[in-house]
C-alpha cells in the first residue's frame, strides 16, 4: 500500500482566488464538459433512440455518434415548443432550456411526455433548478469564466470515469488574455480550448475548474445578469419578435435574443467591438432542417447581458440597435 503524500507546504504562490464557496449544483456529478457528461448518460443508460432538436449545438450530437445511439429529429414552432415527436418505448427526448427563458416550455414537456424519459439541456441556463426527470446538463463555461466543466443531475446509476482531466490548464490562455491583453489577443486561444473538448472520453472535472468555480460569487451573477436582462428589455421589446416570458425571481439568461433583427446588424457591431454569439450556424447548412430553424442563426440577434456589463455598458449598445429598427 503506497504512502499518501503530504500537503506541500511553503515555495511559491498559487494564483490567488476568493475562498471557496459552496457550488451552484451541489448535489451534480462533476465531468470535463457538458457534452462528456451526456456521452456518461447514454452510455449508461442506453437508451434506443433520443429524440433531438434541429436547433442544438452540434456537441450534443457527438456523444450520441460516439455511444451509437440513433438520432431522431424534431421541429420548434416560434415559441420553441417541440413539434412532432412520437416518442417510443425506451427512447429519449432532449429539451433545451433556450438562453435560459424556456421555464415554461420545460414545463410543457414534462407535461406532454414522460418525465423519466426527457434530458433537459441547461447549458444556457445554468441557474435553472433540475427538474423531476431523467436527467440535467449544465455547461457552466457559458456564464462565467472556467476553462471547461460540466454537471449531471440524475437520480439514475452513472458509471463515473476513474480518472479527472488534467488539461484544464492548457485550456486557460484566454481567461488570462481577457484579462491582461485584449478580447481580440485571446479569441485563437478560446477557439483552441473549445476545440480541444471535442470527442472526448469522460473524465471528472478537475481540481483547478472545481477550484474557480467554487469561488464564484452567484448571488452576484445572477443580480447583475437579471438587472442587465431586464433594461435590454424594456428598451427593445415592443421590436422583438420573439414573445419572451421572464420571471425575474428565477429565470437568469444567458443573452437577450433579439429575433428578426435588420440584416448587417451583427456586423456593424463587431465593428464597434461588440461581439455576439451565433447559435447555431451549422442548422442553417442543414437542408433538412425546418424552415424556421434554418433561418435563426441569420435573423437573430444575442445582446450580451452578462456580469462584466453594467447598463452604462448596454445603452450604446441599446441606441445603434434602436438606430437600425427604427
């Protein structure tokens, strides 16, 4: 029986952080990313077919191929709501909490199908409460500044991976970028971070994002996120054609989406430094892919509401929108 190694004590600093708190979902199963941990679940599990939507990151599917579990695919109609699905005898469905203002529509699911046959993706909605159903994902990256990681809420049996990953570090060029250059100095390193994380086999979450992520303060993230939220809001909603329901008492979001924003729009504001995501650009290449879902990532518009922002930071952001809608 080896010797267990003592607590090095003294030399040199390690990077300074806020002690450590207790974590957003404690009760979760901690994994190297969201997709990895979703790749644990099917494999587990093994379900016979799992009902996707068109409009989902494409790193949803890759542990579905790598487990070889079939794909079936379903329609949204405008107010995300799934459409078309016959579910079957051992198949799955998986619902996803969109930019963290689909509370409702979850609802609608586990009214319509059977709880302990629906996942629900909370990776735009990492502070929405698991549901009573098969299982949670989170992707924690998407709402504060980690390297990687992902949670598993699941009452089910998952056969966890021995090993934690030990890349992390090689992952946090841009973290440190943001902070000591510039967005721009950093966007390579991200792009290769994300990079990195694809077809991967599970590993638990290591020590250094478990660290970071203990340290957050949410009750901060959450505040600020709802306040940034809830200007964009009332400035831009009468032009919106997206009918969002938020409940500011438990709703935090990811962005503000912006539905059937003008053409170009996009791009005159990264010309100004202000960066929007797409989601997602491959379901417009798909010519399989439902109409409407095919024509989101080109006529949506995703404003930044996130914790770094105060509304001193949004409203020039709010006018060169305003200036093109009206």
């Amino acid at each position: 029986m080896s010797a267990v190694m003592p607590r090095a004590v003294g030399g040199y600093f390690e990077l300074e952080l806020p002690r450590a708190r207790s974590f957003l979902h404690d009760d979760a199963l901690r994994f190297q990313s969201s997709r990895a941990a979703f790749l644990a679940l099917v494999r587990s599990l093994r379900p016979k077919a799992v009902w996707m939507p068109w409009y989902i990151c494409d790193a949803m599917l890759e542990p579905l191929h790598m487990a070889r579990i079939p794909v079936k695919r379903y329609a949204i109609d405008r107010q995300m709501r799934p459409q078309s699905v016959e579910l079957q005898q051992d198949e799955w469905l998986v619902y996803v909490n969109y930019f963290g203002l689909c509370d409702r529509q979850v609802d609608d699911v586990l009214d319509r199908f059977p709880r302990d046959s629906v996942v629900i993706d909370n990776a735009q909605a990492l502070f929405a409460q698991p549901r009573d159903c098969l299982a949670t994902i989170y992707s924690p990256r998407k709402f504060v500044g980690v390297p990687d990681g992902g949670y598993l809420v699941t009452r089910k049996h998952i056969d966890m991976p021995d090993a934690s990953d030990q890349t992390s570090i090689q992952r946090c060029a841009h973290l440190l970028r943001r902070i000591a250059d510039d967005a721009e100095a950093g966007y390579a390193a991200y792009a290769a971070a994300e990079e990195s994380l694809k077809h991967q086999e599970p590993l638990r979450m290591s020590d250094l994002t478990q660290r970071i992520l203990a340290s957050i303060d949410y009750d901060a993230v959450r505040a600020r996120r709802v306040e940034n939220f809830i200007y964009l809001h009332e400035r831009l909603q009468r032009h919106n054609r997206f009918a969002i329901h938020f409940d500011r008492d438990n709703a935090v979001p990811l962005c503000y989406p912006l539905f059937d924003a003008p053409a170009g729009l996009r791009e005159e504001l990264r010309q100004q430094r202000i960066y929007t995501p797409t989601y997602w650009p491959d379901v417009a290449e798909s010519k399989d892919a439902p109409e409407f879902e095919r024509t989101i990532p080109a006529s949506a518009l995703f404003l930044p509401c996130d914790q770094r922002l105060t509304t001193g930071d949004l409203e020039p952001i709010v006018q060169s929108v305003l200036e093109r809608l009206t």
